[in-house]
C-alpha cells in the first residue's frame, strides 16, 4: 500500500522506516493479528465498492474473480450493506465454498457466463468489480444495466494491456468504466471508515494459518497453492 515493497523496501522486514504521511492512527482494539488480516484486501475492496462504484443497499453486484481474497472481501462488505452479490470462478469445487461464503448467486466462469447471468437478470446488474482483467474486461462490461459502473480492480489474468479496445463499441452506451489502485488512491478516511465498517457490522476477517516470520517461505507456497480459503499472516514471533 502506497508503494511499500516496490518503489521502497521495507514489506518483509522485522522494522521498516515508513513515511510519516503513511502511517495513520487506527482506533480500535483489534489484535495484531486480525489487524494485520485487513490491509490491503479489504481496504482495496471497500474503496472500490464504496468509493468508486458507489455500492448501495437493493443494487446486484456482480465480482469477477469472486475466490481472489479481495473477491472474498468485497463479498462479505457488499452483504453488509444489503446488496445482492452475484460472484464467478473458475473452478466448480469452489461453488459450494461461495455460497456458504454468502453469495447470493455463484456462476461458473465460462464461456455461457453471459447465458447464466442474463438468466438471472435480464436486465444486467447495477455494478461489477473486475477482478480478473483485461481477459474479461470486453465481456463485463456487456453485463451492465443501463447507468451501470464496472470498476477494474485486478489484474488476475495475467495481462496488463488490453489489444483492440474500442471505447466506442466496447463501452455500452449509457454506462460507465472506471478503476481503482491502492498504491496511487489510498485515502486515510476510507481506511478509517473501513475499520469503523468492520466493527459495526462485525465483519469477521477469515484468517487462514498464523506464519512467524522465519516460515515466510512456507506462507508462500500456500499462497501460491491457492488452498488458503482466508489471509495470511506472518508475524515477527508467536
């Protein structure tokens, strides 16, 4: 967030010097742990959710890349604010996991996805957070209702630039195509809002396995196992 661990290092050190104009008083008696399961994810899907697409309570919802932690994070804030979630994967031993997550709706990300979604909603859906990418961003933004906002979030895809975009035809006339970045767009208030938000609505933040820090290596290789189903987090000590 803001840079640390790319333009500067510091993201896996025991003590990091940090910027001043980066560190913000948080009001709250979380422990370290749970405190540390929050940023970035949720601080980059609440900023997207509720500052860029404006999500608000009877609006549907469609996350594209739905099992990504920040899918999962926008999931359980987009129910707290009373908003119907339809949420995508790829991979249909995680349908069950969605709807017990508390999806309202989970469709396989396929070719019929289209099919599936107008099924459901003829009309498209209010809102969609892209998490995927350039892949499906074309697609997407054909999901949209009229007056309806798609936010391209992620990058799971793989690609960072999109050949043949024609805004003229690959924009539906009458919506709207934004994004967010955390590192340029961080916003102390919404950090602020977004723990008060946790708090008020006791979002639980699923924690998937406690690393110290001299296991860091075993923390990735189950991240990159993609089996965690929750954070992980690594602390100096235990």
């Amino acid at each position: 967030m803001g840079g640390l661990g790319r333009e500067f290092d510091g993201s896996y050190a025991e003590y990091a010097l940090i910027p001043s104009s980066q560190v913000y008083p948080i009001n709250n008696d979380m422990d370290w742990i749970n405190l540390a399961a929050i940023p970035e994810m949720y601080y980059t899907a609440y900023a997207s959710l509720f500052d860029t697409l404006r999500l608000t309570k009877g609006e549907t919802l469609l996350i594209r890349g739905g099992t990504s932690s920040v899918g999962l994070a926008a999931l359980q804030l987009a129910k707290s604010v009373g908003a119907t979630v339809i949420t995508t994967t790829r991979n249909t031993n995680k349908l069950e996991f969605l709807k017990k997550y508390g999806a309202d709706f989970v469709l396989l990300d396929d070719v019929s996805l289209s099919e599936q979604l107008f099924s459901l909603f003829p009309n498209g859906v209010n809102k969609v957070l892209e998490l995927v990418g350039t892949t499906t961003l074309k697609n997407s933004l054909k999901l949209l209702s009229e007056h309806g906002i798609l936010c391209m979030t992620g990058i799971l895809g793989g690609e960072w630039v999109l050949e043949n975009f024609e805004p003229m035809m690959d924009i539906p006339s009458g919506t709207y195509f934004t994004q967010f970045d955390s590192g340029v767009n961080f916003k102390e208030k919404l950090l602020v809002e977004l723990f008060d938000h946790i708090e008020q609505h006791k979002i639980n933040v699923p924690i998937a396995k406690v690393f110290p820090l001299n296991e860091i290596d075993k923390a990735h290789l189950l991240m990159e196992s993609n089996k965690a189903n929750g954070k992980i987090v690594v602390v100096n000590s235990l």
